[in-house]
C-alpha cells in the first residue's frame, strides 16, 4: 500500500517522482516527452498512432488535461499504441528508460500496458521484437515503468512505443516518458553448483558426511550455492524414508548448517521430514550462516510414496535471498510443468531440484528428463539446477543451455551466472518479460478442475 505521504501527493508530483526515479546523466532524447498534442488533434507533437490491420480493433486517442487517454468502449480486446523514433543513440551505451500512466478501471495492467524499446540500426531494427521496459509497477491507480537497458553495439537510433493492449472497458492516461543516457546497471554474477553423488552400501551417518564432503569441495571452488540431492540421508542405505525421517531443524540440518557455516555457501538439500504425525519429502534452503532460510515440501507423489505414507505438500513458496530470488522443488515434481511457471510467476530466478530421478539424454526419439529439465527452464525464462542420481547433475540457463554438466561422475559441477543479463530468442525476444504478459490464465480454469474425469 502506499504511504500517506504518497497518496497526498499532486498528479503532478507523481509524474515527476516517476521521471526522477532513476539516476539519468544525459539529455532527454524523447521528443514531446509529455505527450503534448497540438490544439485539435488527438495524437501528440513529434509521436504516430500505430493502427491495427483489423480497423475494428483500433482504440480511440484523446488529448486530455491530465495526458493522452486510450480506450475502447465495448471493445474489450482492442490495441492502441503510439510511437517515436529516437535519434543520438550510441551502440553499447545505457539509457534509462521511464513512463508514467493513470489507469481508469484496467484490470490487468501487466497485460494491458508495455513500453517497448526497438534499437535501430539506421531505420532497420536490430531486433524484432525489442525489450521491453520493466514495469508496470502499480500503486494508487497510477503505473510506472523504469528501467535501464544497454544498446547494441550496432545502434544508432531506437524507437519507442507505448501500447495499450485489451482495455476490457477500462482506459490508460499516458503522462510521460523518457529516454535519458545514464550508467549502466552492475551485473549480478554469481557461481552456482550442483553434486553428483550417489553413494552404495552406506548409513545415513556416512551419507551425511559425504554430502558435506561435498559442501567443502563446492566452498574450495569459491562457489555461492550448491545443490545436494534428494534424501541424501536414505540413497544407497537400504533404509525406507521412515527409518531416517527427523524433524526440521534437526540433527541432519545441523550438521549441514555447521559445513554451510564453515564454507560461507548456500546449501540446498533433500531430506525427509517428520512434522507432528506427517512425513513430509522436504528440501531445504540453508544460507551462509547455516541458518534455515526456507524449506519446500514435494507436492507431487509417485506411487512409491504415496502408499508408503508420505504426504503432499500444498504451496510453492519462492525465497528472497542476497543471490536472487530462489525456488526449489524435488524430484516428480519436474513431470508437471505447472510447478515451475508458478515459481516464476513469483518471481523465481532459478530452480533448484533434488532429484533421484533421471537426467539421461534423449533416446530413440523419447524425450527424456535432460531434455525436459531444459524445456522447464527454457519455458520460463530460470535457472534450473538438477542433482540427480541417474544421469548428470546439471546447471541450465534460461534459453535450456547446459552451462555445466558432472556428466555422470561424482563432484561439483558449476558455472557462472549473471542475474541482471537479458538475452532473447532469436524472434520472441526476452521471455522471461514477454511470456507472462502473453499467458491467458482466465482460460484455465480447467487446470484447478478437481473433478478431474478419465481421459483414456
């Protein structure tokens, strides 16, 4: 909610709050960035309208004291947008990019409105699909975009629109925008590791120091984080999940937080939790200080848990951290692929999954869990970071790139990732800005039917 301070302040005070948000160390670059239109017209000085092909899906601009309103009555799936052709852009520079907007009834804004930036070289664009600028962050009916994106090496001009998409009865005030030269944003790097590890013929003792052999191996390489494997207490001990189940905090995570301490590193690992009368598959999140920062408790079942007792977890919580915004989850659950769009749809930038299942590669056509693993993370735009016991443990980018393998063999195997970079698809663009805005959730309904019917 915002602050008393904020709700009194002026219209006026609004925008230019907006405007100043962002350090910007160069001139405007923005022709009319108040979106001024010249007496009797409805489109502003120095900007075009952009016109749909489908003329029954133009929303109507008006000039309005308070800026420039988009709307379409009875129209609820109707575009309207406007544009402009920025010159004295140089290739590889930062530019702050920001916008303001009132909203009158839209009620999805994330969908409803985008800034888009096309870079330009001469009247070409270097990219079809552009990036879009960060945004909209909404409070008080009225939406700002902010945001600080570096142009190509080959740019020398851009374009900048600002659309309205699906109004459903509701309208957009545009109040400004700009585009100022400013310094670029500081990359995020950090090292990311995963264990392949499946021990034989061992205890639950035994297991637990070899796993934090690997903990110290992965604080040695300088890593930030390392991700351990599904019930690292029970794998290749012959006990069942009942036999080593314990409490959360409990000895096992003690010991864990003790190595995690010790080598300054996050640590992700599965374990089987005992919570009152429930056995739980869990995995947690340990920080550098060994402490708990979070724990996920498998929500999907095979059968060789279900019916031994184990029960489902019920949430998909995402976990706010000095690295990013983390997830986990365990096993199965990669053979649904709601659960990581849930996780990136709160915001998580990697996931990390505990696995005693498979990574192996594609085979006679089949597309086996390597495969699957990168789509997840390819589909939303993550990190995905498996520790199996079959296959290879692996660290995925957001395009499905193995960026490190352990290729079958015990160890840490980890990479570098910069969590500020935004890389497109060769057509799309930036999925991890387009693709949520893209997905129609009013029509899945039939996701959360629980009256679920046989379907073969």
């Amino acid at each position: 909610m915002p602050s008393t301070c904020a709700l009194m302040l002026s219209l006026a005070a609004i925008v230019a709050l907006a405007m100043a948000s962002e350090p910007a160390a160069g001139k405007q670059l923005v022709s009319n960035p108040t979106l001024n239109c010249p007496p009797g017209a409805n489109v502003p000085d120095q900007w075009s309208e952009c016109v749909p092909d489908w003329e029954g899906a133009r929303c109507s601009l008006q000039a309005t004291p308070e800026g420039l309103q988009v709307q379409a009555p009875g129209r609820p799936f109707a575009v309207g947008s406007i544009q402009q052709t920025i010159a004295g852009v140089e290739g590889g520079k930062a530019y702050a990019v920001q916008a303001s907007c009132e909203l009158r009834g839209i009620e999805f804004p994330y969908q409803a409105l985008t800034v888009r930036v096309e870079w330009l070289q001469g009247s070409q664009a270097v990219h079809p699909a552009g990036m879009l600028v960060r945004g909209p962050s909404v409070a008080d009916h009225h939406a700002t975009f902010s945001d600080v994106l570096i142009a190509p090496d080959n740019a020398d001009g851009a374009r900048i629109t600002l659309q309205v998409r699906w109004p459903r009865g509701g309208a957009a005030v545009w109040h400004s925008v700009s585009v100022q030269p400013t310094q670029p944003p500081p990359s995020r790097k950090i090292k990311v590791g995963t264990v392949y590890l499946r021990p034989t013929d061992s205890t639950p003792a035994e297991n637990l120091e070899l796993w934090c052999g690997q903990i110290a191996a992965a604080g040695e390489m300088g890593l930030d984080i390392v991700c351990l494997g599904e019930a690292i207490l029970m794998v290749g001990t012959g006990q069942s999940a009942v036999q080593i189940a314990e409490p959360i905090p409990g000895p096992a995570t003690e010991r864990l937080a003790t190595e995690a301490r010790k080598n300054r590193i996050w640590v992700v690992a599965g374990l089987m939790e005992i919570a009152g009368d429930c056995l739980y598959n869990t995995a947690v999140l340990l920080d550098r200080e060994g402490q708990i920062a979070g724990k996920y408790r498998k929500v999907h079942l095979p059968r060789e848990e279900w019916r031994k007792g184990v029960m489902p977890g019920h949430d998909y919580p995402v976990f706010h951290t000095e690295l990013g915004t983390l997830a986990v989850q365990v096993c199965y659950d990669w053979f649904f692929p709601e659960v990581a769009t849930i996780f990136a749809q709160q915001g998580a930038q990697i996931i990390f999954a505990p696995t005693w299942g498979t990574t192996f590669p594609d085979e006679d056509g089949r597309a086996q869990g390597e495969t699957v693993f990168r789509v997840r993370a390819r589909d939303n735009g993550v990190y995905m970071v498996p520790s199996v016991y079959d296959g290879s443990s692996m660290v995925i980018d957001p395009l499905g790139r193995i960026l490190a393998s352990n290729e079958g063999q015990t160890g840490v195997a980890w990479a570098e990732i910069d969590l500020n970079a935004r890389e497109c698809l060769e057509w799309v663009g930036y999925w991890r800005a387009i693709g949520p805005r893209d997905r129609m959730p009013t029509t899945y309904e039939g996701l959360t039917d629980t009256n679920v019917r046989p379907t073969y």
